[in-house]
C-alpha cells in the first residue's frame, strides 16, 4: 500500500499545470500575412472601364466623401454604370435608383476620346432630361489650351495641376 501510495503522490505532482501566459506568435504570423494579402489586393479594388480620356486643361473637381457615381460612354459607344454595362434604354431607370441611396446628386460623364461629340452630347442631354443637373465631364489633364501651349496659361511650371 506504501508504494500504491507513493505512486499517486508522484502522479499528482507530474500532472501539468494550467499556462499563464497565452503564445502569441501564431496570431501575430496570421496579421502579417492578412495585411500583406490586403495591401496586395487594395490597388486591384480600384478598377474601372478602361477608356482614352481627352485632355484638357481643366482642373480637377473638388471630391466627395462617397465614391463618385460615373456613366462612361465606351470606344464603341456603349454605356457603363460604374463597371457595369448598362443598355442605353435602361440607364436612366437605373441611375434613378442609385441616386435616390446616395447623399450627392453629381455624375461624372467619362467618354473615349474617340467618341463624336453628338454621342456625349445626346447622353448628357438624355441624363439632363432626366433631372441630373449636376454633370461632371471627366478628362485627362495636359491637353492643350487656347493660347496653344501644352499647359494652362495659369501655371507656367508645366505640371499641369
């Protein structure tokens, strides 16, 4: 019974005891690895319809808190929301609902520079017609200006801000 004994005491003491501390490592592994995937992924995020802008040199409009809404009119002169392509009939229906969820009523218009002008002017007309009044056009900056020179006449550095 003695060494019956002794054996339980001995199990007793070699039982583990609850850690104190919790590792850490593991967690701070998985956040690095996150954050890498994240800041990879963020500029893909921020893709658009590609279209070749004209340029002008116009300056930039002052930016709102929410994304701003576009309709850019395509090389072909097709429609798009945003990234979506839109049918040309179903535009304005569309555009209605979106606008009615955001705070700001302004539209930027986005054209490829190969567009005639009467494709840019009928969409603005229709967009206008349909209670947009506050439509942006969206341009590249650098293009030239009536004194003829590549940059504003107001800026005489050349950066074309």
């Amino acid at each position: 019974m003695g060494a019956e004994a002794g054996n339980r005491r001995g199990r007793r003491r070699g039982r583990a005891q609850p850690m104190a501390e919790i590792n850490i490592t593991p967690f701070v592994d998985v956040m690095l690895v996150l954050l890498i995937i994240f800041m990879v992924a963020a500029p893909l995020m921020t893709v658009g319809v590609p279209v070749d802008l004209p340029k002008t040199a116009a300056s930039a409009l002052p930016s709102d808190e929410e994304e701003p809404l576009t309709v850019t009119i395509k090389a072909d002169g097709s429609l798009a929301i945003q990234t979506t392509d839109t049918a040309e009939d179903e535009l304005i229906t569309k555009l209605q609902a979106i606008a009615a969820e955001r705070t700001s009523d302004r539209i930027f218009l986005r054209a490829d520079g190969t567009n005639a002008w009467n494709r840019v002017a009928e969409v603005m007309g229709a967009l206008n017609a349909a209670g947009f009044t506050n439509i942006g056009l969206v341009t590249d900056i650098g293009g030239t200006t009536l004194t003829g020179s590549g940059v504003a006449a107001s800026d005489p550095t050349g950066s074309g801000n």
